[in-house]
C-alpha cells in the first residue's frame, strides 16, 4: 500500500493521470473477476460532533438526533469512504440510470453518492420545505439551485471525473459529496467498511480510496491482480 502526495479532487486523475487521458471502453465482460474489501480506521476514535438545526425545526429536527457525518466509524469500520479502480481503459458498460440523492429532514441522503461521469444525478425534496443544494466544484461547473416545497425533483448531471462537497444555503449544518469518476468501478463503503467492485477483468490494477477527511489530499493506493472468475482482496487502513 503506498500513498500519494497529490490532492485527490479528481478521483481517477489525481493518482493515475494517463487514465482520464484515455476514453474508457465499455461492453461485455466474460470470465469477470472481483475485488472485495474493507476500509478500517486506525486509531481512536473521535466522537462526532453533534449539529445545531437552527431553522425549519418542525421538519429539521425530526429523526435522530443531527451529527456531523465527516468520519462515521462502526467497530473500526470506515464508512461513506469512496472506492474505484483509477487506471483501467476497458471493462464493463456504464449503466446510466439514475442515482438518487435525497433532502431528507434536512440532511443528505447517503451523505456520499459515487456514480460514473455522465450519470444522471436526481436530487429530491420530499421535505415540504425550500431547500437550496449548491456544488462546491474545481473542474466542473457549479450548480446552485433552488428547490421550494413545489419543486420536488431536480436533475443534473457531472461530466468529469471530480468530488464535489454540496451544502444547503438554506440550512447551513446540511453536508454531502457527490463523487463522479471515469469508469463504472467505484463503490461506496457501508456501515460496515466493506465495498465491491464487480465484473473486473482479468489484470492488475491501481484501486483507489479517497474519504473527505482521512485521504482527500494522500489518497490511499494498492496494486490488485485480478483472475478470471475469482475474487481479489484489498483492504486499506486509514488514520487521521
């Protein structure tokens, strides 16, 4: 495992700049393989800081109690940490469906949502109440949009490989990252720091992981084989 010095905003550029130079292939994979893991934290762990809802109260404070979502760790497991392969040209299709993100009492829902550039992204608002989600983007152009209780859906689509930090201007606590990468190989952790990347042919490849606060500017990197038909292990450490 190895890490790298260059700042991770462009997930699949920032490590492995050659691959964003070629156009990924998609088709037909026979004989795929798989690579499976977790991500663990090292370390003790910091207890989240809770969040303020200061506006909205009637819809904002329902659910759980709010806390901040930049480091979610279950038993030394990483969640929302973000998962790709940065240097494969050919591989399976880019399946183009829509990947949902939800405003959903006043919080982002999943807090990380990664999907192949070009996808379309719909973000809803089943809150009843005007929400404004505004992207925080270097390569790609913003969007800041309004969405009042009548506009319930909006759709927008990332068309280079970039992690966007999106927040509310209505509700200043409000955090999430939309993550878009060159190829269809890119997987979010659950609450149980495990990912898989499926359909991987046959090869060696750089697999990345990049999380907002434990490797957005010393990505973690690690060569993995990949034979037919089977599974290949990577798993990663992360510390502060």
């Amino acid at each position: 495992m190895k890490k790298g010095g260059v700042l991770a905003v462009i997930l699949g550029v920032s490590l492995a700049a050659p691959s964003y130079l070629l156009a990924y292939t998609g088709g037909d994979v026979k004989d795929g393989g798989s690579i499976s893991g977790t991500v663990k934290f090292a370390g003790s762990v910091p207890t989240p800081k809770k969040l303020e809802v200061t506006k909205d109260k009637e819809v904002c404070a329902k659910g759980a109690e709010k806390v901040d979502k930049s480091l979610v760790v279950s038993n030394g497991n990483v969640e929302y940490a973000v998962v790709s392969i940065t240097d494969i040209k050919t591989g399976k299709k880019i399946d183009a469906k829509k990947i949902n993100l939800d405003q959903q009492n006043c919080e982002y829902h999943p807090h990380v949502v990664a999907f192949p550039v070009g996808t379309p992204l719909e973000i809803n608002n089943p809150d009843g109440i005007l929400h404004n989600i505004h992207s925080y983007s270097k390569v790609n152009p913003t969007f800041n949009i309004a969405q009042p209780k009548f506009k319930k859906t909006v759709e927008v689509k990332i068309e280079k490989p970039e992690a966007i930090n999106v927040k509310c201007d209505v509700h200043g606590w409000m955090n999430g990252w939309v993550v878009a990468t060159d190829n269809p190989y890119v997987a979010v952790t659950d609450s149980s720091g495990a990912f898989k990347l499926t359909d991987v042919p046959a090869g060696s490849y750089t697999v990345q992981v990049w999380h907002e606060t434990l490797a957005n500017q010393k990505p973690v990197t690690m060569k993995v084989t990949v034979k037919a038909k089977e599974d290949a292990k990577a798993n990663f450490e992360l510390k502060k």
